[in-house]
C-alpha cells in the first residue's frame, strides 16, 4: 500500500491517522528485504546517537581531567553525558527527520532538513555537554577537594572567567568535534532522503505491476 496524503481520497482508500501511519512506514522500512534502499533510515539515527555519545564522553573527560577527579563520582558524571546525548538525538531526528521524511508531513525542501539535522546534532551532542559537563565537574571538584573551584558567591564572572580558562585549550577539539558532527548528520540526511525516495518509488513500480497482473486475470477469465 503506498502511503498518500491529501483531500481526494480513493474509494477503497484505508483512512490511517498520524501514529497509524508513523506505524505503518516504519514497519515497512523494517521489513524491507534490500539493505541498500533503506540503510539510512534504518540505522542513520542510531549512528548520529552514538557519534554524540562519544563527544559527550571527550568532553565530560577533559574537564574531568582539568579538574583532576580521577575516578571521583565517575559513573554519576560520565552516564548522563553518554547515555542522555545518544538517546535524546535518535529519538529527535527520527522524530523530526526520518518520520518527516517517511511520511512526506511538509513541503521543506531538502536543505531545510538539512539544517534541522545539523541543530539537533549540534544542540545534543555539542551545547548541551557544554552545559552540563563543567558543571558537574564543578560540583565533583568542590564536594571531593580535587581542585580549588570558585564559589558561587564570588559571582558569576569569577566563574565564568574561572571555565574559560579551562575551555580554552579545548577548542580545537571542540571545532573538530562540530566538524564531524555537521559531516556526519548532512550525510545522514542527504541518504535518508536518497532511501525515502528509492523507497516510495519502488512501492508505486510493485503496485503497478500487481494492478497490471489483476488486470491480465480479468481479461483472462
């Protein structure tokens, strides 16, 4: 069944509402017997997860190592950066990329999507390790007495001026972080839209020739 959206519905149509529907293409995409039409969709998400689980692990180590925690609090820093940032990008660009795609929601043209993968690539793999990782290190070095970490009463600009120092040396590492995550998330895309298109073409050529096979039956008999 191709999956058609619009206001003129044939007669025999099945009328599906949007979970219906998300169900439906991704049963398909997993049930797909040719690897090569559907690769991207089916485990791009999962890549561009992984891919943001290891930076939120560089960068929950390096300011770990700046602030010399050894193995203080390891698992209760390190799990959050690792586990949250993989989970959180291939439940959103499945959502926003890969379903919108699939099920043809917008008229957004490819860029567009492009664009949207590469925030939520960047957002979940970048900012938010940048947010969450100094912190708990701050925290971890105050509780334990690894470092000498300024305290909040000191203000806002001793503290700010006190991460900065330690970020600096960073962001090599950091560009080339983003580097690889805009590569990997334009590249992911640009297949998945190659996949959604070899797809829905395939699906109407399969419809086409059983329609033509009942006809030549009918004409048969």
């Amino acid at each position: 069944m191709v999956l058609m959206k619009g206001s003129q519905i044939p007669k025999d149509a099945v009328v599906l509402d949007e979970v219906e529907a998300i169900s439906y293409v991704w049963d398909v995409v997993s049930k797909w017997d040719s690897w090569s039409d559907i690769w991207a969709l089916r485990y791009g998400p999962m890549v561009l997860g992984a891919i943001n689980s290891v930076s939120g692990v560089i960068i929950n180590n390096h300011y770990r190592w700046k602030l010399k925690l050894g193995n203080y609090g390891y698992f209760s820093s390190t799990l959050p950066l690792t586990v949250m940032p993989g989970i959180l990008t291939l439940i959103f660009h499945k959502h926003l990329i890969s379903t919108d795609l699939l099920l043809m929601k917008n008229d957004t043209c490819p860029v567009c999507y492009e664009v949207k993968s590469s925030a939520i690539q960047i957002s979940m793999g970048l900012l938010y390790p940048m947010v969450l990782a100094p912190t708990s290190a701050l925290m971890l070095a105050n509780r334990y007495a690894t470092y000498r970490v300024p305290h909040l009463f000191e203000g806002p600009k001793v503290m700010f001026g006190f991460l900065k120092k330690h970020t600096k040396p960073f962001t090599g590492t950091l560009g080339y972080i983003a580097l690889i995550q805009l590569a990997a998330s334009a590249f992911i895309t640009y297949f998945e839209m190659k996949n959604t298109f070899t797809l829905r073409h395939k699906i109407v050529e399969i419809e086409n020739k059983m329609e033509q096979e009942l006809n030549d039956n009918k004409i048969r008999l």
